[in-house]
C-alpha cells in the first residue's frame, strides 16, 4: 500500500503510521445517482456534486 503524501500527513494519518485514517476524512452528502436522459441533465447532476465535494472540503471554493 502506498504511503500517505508529506503534505497529507498532518492532517489523515492521525497515528502516523503511513495510512489514512478515515475517520479523519470529511464527509461529503450523499449524491444521487443520476437519471439524466440528456446532456444538460447530467450537467446539472454533475454540478450538484461539485458542489457537495466543495461544501465539505474537498475541493476549493
């Protein structure tokens, strides 16, 4: 298994240990699977989840 990034371990590996602790993952809301039956449908589903990802952390504003 590969080791966590320097950058990263600050903050995930909690018991440095070289893993991820994923109780220290933020948590993201559930995003629905889509049921788009065009392209601007799935535009919209695909930005509801852009913004949950930005929402809880895991991607800048």
């Amino acid at each position: 298994m590969p080791r966590v990034p320097r950058t990263l371990q600050r903050v995930y590996d909690t018991n440095r240990d070289g893993k991820i602790d994923s109780a220290a993952l933020p948590k993201i809301a559930a995003q629905a699977d889509t049921t788009a039956v065009d392209l601007a449908a799935l535009r919209v589903d695909f930005n509801a989840l852009l913004a949950k990802l930005r929402a809880s952390g895991y991607m800048n504003q």
